[in-house]
C-alpha cells in the first residue's frame, strides 16, 4: 500500500450562505516538497487553509493530511501540522525561551526532552544569545524565526506558512527563506502562502493558483511560466513604428501581442518564436532598432494572465 500524500483535497467546497468561497477545489501535496498555495485577496485561499487545518468544516469534500481528517482525528492532525500565522501570535512579555518552554508544554513534549529541543530551535533560529530577551524587543525578522522554530518544536512532519516573511527587511527575508529550504531538506512538507511572486518561485516545487475559489494552475514555477507566460522582445526604434510595422508583427504566428509607445515596440512572443525572424520582420518593414532587450517571462505576468487581477487586489 503506498503512502498517503502529506496533503489531499477532493472536491472541495465552502459556502457561507449563498457566497461559495470555494468551490471544488482538488489537489494534492506530495511528502516533502514546498507547495505554495497562491491567489488574489478574496481567491479562497485562507478559507482553504483554515478546512486544512482543521478550524473549518467543508461543506462539501474532503480533506486529509498525511492520511488523518483534521477534523475527525483533530488530536492526532495537531501533532502532525506546526502553524506559523501570518500574525505570529507570541508572548511579547515572555523571553524567547518561556514562548518555546510554552509551547512544549502545551504540546505534551515530556520535561525531559525540552531543555534538549528548545536549545535546538534556538539555535536552529540564530537567537540562542537571545534567549532570555523578550519577546517586545525583538525586531520583525527576529519574531518570524522565533514563530517557525515554534512551530517546529513538536517536530511535525507537515508546517504551513502564512505569509513568512511579510514585514520583514530584505536580510532577514533571505534567512528566512534559508530556513524553509533546511526544513525540507530535513524531509518535512512545507505548504507557503505569499504574496511575494519572488518569494514563490524562490522556494515551491510546485504552486496552486486559485481564483474565485477555484483552481485554475498547478505546476512548477518554471513549467506555469512556460505555459501561460510570454517571452518579451523590447524595441527602441530610430523613430516611431508605422501602423503596417505593428500589424504585420501582430500577424506573425509567433507574436501574441505588440504593443507600440512612441519609439519603443514591445512584443510578447508565443512559445519558441525565433527572435532574429522577427528583427528581419521589423527591418523589412522598415523598423530601425537601436536597442533591444529579450525578456523572461516572469510569474506576475502568468498571475496576471490567469486571473485577470494582482496578486494583491
């Protein structure tokens, strides 16, 4: 018998009323990868996570982590997922030390081993000189990492990240995102929500997008921006192109689209366009470049293609 995904949705659905916030959503997160979870404000996204976790009840479908309900098995599901909120929810009073000896406590870690495991964390967060700090002196960066190692202090085999490094500086971004590699090098799955595009295709092995609580892409980072991205070629002409340049360029079947702006051309370019067959197009047509630029297409532009919207609005 195989083992079960660390996480599998079926079908899933959640109305409030007559709002469906999700609806029929199925996908499923393979054990030790980072899976980001990605969408607009208002996409599904938190409501999906919170059935995830266990704090809302599908109306319809299904859900299970590393084969356990979240809600039937709710004990058992605890021990398995550590929850890093986007609000990190610590103990500004308490030291560094007490929010962990805290945790260990709430979590039943027996006395013996969490002198042992705090030390870890600690470390394993780069604020063991900060131990017996609290928690209101520490800077933004400081409390993320002190929120992960939380989490991680019971050793679940699943961690969810709401959001890791907002509000952070960019520093302590790249630490943070050191972090999340290390746990999946230790064998744990991580599932990430961000509203940094960056930040996703830095460090999924895979993402979901969702619109309107719906899926509406899952794959790599680099396959999502091979399918619904556009390679861009940017034109600065000697002078400002002419209709017939714009709408021949439009017609090749290599060019989704041009867009002309005074002097400068952008065109985005359909998978495998061969760019020297279009400057020969754009120099028959009279086109003079002065310069040129070919562009990668970026995950902003495949968000943007998907649903219409920013990942913020």
């Amino acid at each position: 018998m195989s083992e079960a995904p660390a996480i599998e949705v079926r079908g899933l659905v959640k109305r409030f009323g007559g709002f469906t916030a999700v609806d029929g959503l199925d996908f499923r997160v393979e054990r030790g990868e980072i899976f980001g979870l990605l969408g607009p404000n208002g996409s599904g996204k938190t409501t999906t996570v919170n059935m995830i976790s266990g704090l809302s009840a599908p109306t319809a479908g299904s859900v299970a982590i590393l084969g356990v309900d979240p809600l039937r098995q709710a004990q058992a599901a605890r021990r398995l997922l550590g929850v890093v909120p986007q609000e990190t929810a610590l103990y500004e009073e308490l030291t560094a030390e007490r929010n962990l000896r805290f945790h260990a406590e709430l979590f039943g870690i027996p006395a013996r081993e969490r002198p042992g495991r705090i030390a870890a964390m600690l470390e394993l967060a780069q604020l063991t000189d900060r131990a017996r700090s609290r928690v209101g002196t520490f800077s933004g960066g400081m409390k993320r990492r002190l929120a992960i190692a939380r989490a991680l202090l019971h050793q679940p085999a699943l961690v969810y990240l709401d959001e890791p490094t907002l509000g952070v500086d960019v520093q302590a971004r790249r630490v943070i995102w050191d972090y999340i590699l290390q746990m999946k090098s230790e064998g744990r799955t991580v599932l990430l929500t961000t509203n940094y595009l960056e930040e996703g295709e830095r460090l999924c092995d895979r993402m979901a997008i969702i619109d309107h609580g719906r899926l509406v892409a899952l794959d790599t980072p680099g396959a999502l921006k091979s399918r619904f991205g556009s390679s861009v070629l940017e034109l600065e002409l000697e002078a400002a192109p002419a209709p017939a340049l714009v709408a021949a360029l439009q017609a090749l079947p290599a060019v989704r689209e041009v867009a002309a702006d005074g002097e400068r051309l952008r065109v985005s370019l359909a998978a495998g366009a061969e760019v020297p067959r279009i400057l020969a197009e754009v120099a028959r047509l009279g086109g003079s470049p002065r310069r040129l630029n070919l562009r990668e297409p970026s995950l902003d532009e495949v968000f943007l293609s998907l649903t219409g919207r920013g990942l913020r609005d």
